[in-house]
C-alpha cells in the first residue's frame, strides 16, 4: 500500500491456474471525486502486452473504493506491472506502482 496526503492506494492481487486477478483501491481521507487511469504492462518472453482504463471515481471518506476487476493470463515467470494515476480539475493527484508478477 502506498500513502499519499490524504490518499491510500494498494492492488489485492491474487495469481493461480496461469491467471492473475488484479484489483486496485484507493481510500481518502475526505470525500473526492476524481479521474483515473489504470495501466497495466505485462512481459512474458519476447512479447508484451498493454492495458489502459480510465474512468471517474467518487471516493467517500474513509471507505475503500475498487477501481477496476481485470484478469489476465499469466504464464509462468510472467512479469507484470500496474500504475494507477489520479487527476482532479487537471492537477495530478498522484501515481501509483505495482508489481504484479508471479
């Protein structure tokens, strides 16, 4: 989990049978409604593949908020990254990185 002011970020990842379940949250601490993109990057061999979303998100304060549900396939030694970013009225709010390799 990483902290920002009043912002946490962390991603549950859970891997298993070749498949990587990733769900990044963010908490605040007050109430914020805000933008984010999520990225996810992920190497295996000579080959790699990318992600994106980007959606809004309204974060009552003190409660947890799931941004995304994404499953992947994940061969063995697979690596695998997420950033999650957020903006507010076009001001960066923060990035977030996460390794999600098996």
């Amino acid at each position: 989990m990483t902290q920002q002011d009043n912002m946490q970020v962390w991603l549950d990842a859970d891997s298993g049978d070749g498949l990587a379940r990733l769900v990044p949250y963010v908490r605040c601490a007050r109430d914020m409604a805000m933008h984010f993109s999520m990225e996810v990057l992920q190497r295996s061999g000579g080959s790699q593949s990318r992600m994106n979303q980007r959606g809004r998100v309204h974060a009552a304060a003190g409660r947890a908020v799931a941004l995304a549900h994404v499953a992947l396939g994940m061969p063995p030694g697979s690596a695998c990254e997420v950033k999650v970013s957020f903006s507010q009225s076009g001001r960066e709010l923060g990035v977030y990185r996460f390794d999600c390799s098996n």
